[in-house]
C-alpha cells in the first residue's frame, strides 16, 4: 500500500511522457502551481467527463496561475487519440508502470462494486511554487470535481 500525501509533504518529482511522445516533468514547472490529477483510463464515461472538464475550466485556472497535468497508466498513442477525440486542451502524461502514481499515493486498495480491488485511485493534487503538496485529494468523483475544486481554490 503506497502512503498517502498530506499538505506540506514535498510533491514527488516525476518526468513522463506525454501524448506527443514529449518528455513533461513536475520540474519544468518550477516556480508556478501545478494541479496534478490521477485517473484510471483514457477515454472511459467518469474519464471523459473530468478531463472535459478540467479542459472547460483551463483559461479560468490558467489566469489564476495554474497549470493541470493528468496522469494514467494509458500508452502516450491511446492519450494522443483521447485528446483528439475529446479535444481536450490538457496535458496527458502515461505512466503505464504505475510509479509515479504509487508515489502520490493514487494506486492501490480501492473499493469498485463493492469489492476490494488494486487500480488507480481518482486522485487530485495540488502543488505550490515550492513544490510542496498544498492539497491532496484521494477517492474524488468524476463528476463535479472540477467545479469543486474551483470554488474550493476560490476562483469562481
């Protein structure tokens, strides 16, 4: 079982590649704050719904200094056709060994239909200029969690 991220915690440092092929490191980020989202597969309904979202709401939490990243274990082609497909306008990095979200805390036990499971937990983080975790978010819903996460950083 991966140990969970609290506020404060430094955020893990990670380079993945994205859905162009292209290398996208937390470092290159330095400086700004980063929302990093975890979620299970590309193009599956609750997916779709949050990276659409998060895309919708990507000039209001860019004016506000935020850049997002989603991670999931998908291959950079499958991401490359999920952006196309949903024209989605946010960064999509692969993590198909799974590191990066066990070092964030966002694999492991998890309950789907009421039954114990491993996969990846639908987790949101963000992190500071510092690089610090200044919020962690695990078990979030597809569902409603940008808006949620607008009003919760106050922009909206």
């Amino acid at each position: 079982m991966s140990v969970r991220l609290q506020p404060g915690d430094p955020a893990p440092a990670f380079t993945l590649t994205d859905a162009d092929g292209k290398a996208v490191s937390l470092a290159d980020h330095a400086g700004r704050k980063v929302i990093v989202y975890f979620y299970p597969a590309a193009m599956t309904p609750g997916c779709t719904k949050q990276a659409c979202d998060f895309t919708d709401n990507l000039d209001a939490l860019a004016s506000a200094g935020y850049e997002v990243i989603g991670v999931s274990p998908d291959s950079p082609e499958k991401l490359a056709k999920f952006r196309t497909k949903e024209d989605l306008r946010v960064t999509l990095a692969s993590d198909p060994d799974k590191k990066v979200l066990e070092a964030y805390g966002a694999f492991g036990e998890k309950t789907m239909y009421g039954k114990k499971v491993t996969g990846v937990i639908r987790s949101t983080f963000i992190v500071d200029e510092e690089g610090k975790v200044a919020q962690a978010m695990y078990n979030v819903r597809a569902t409603g969690h940008v808006a949620k996460l607008i009003r919760d950083l106050d922009l909206g």
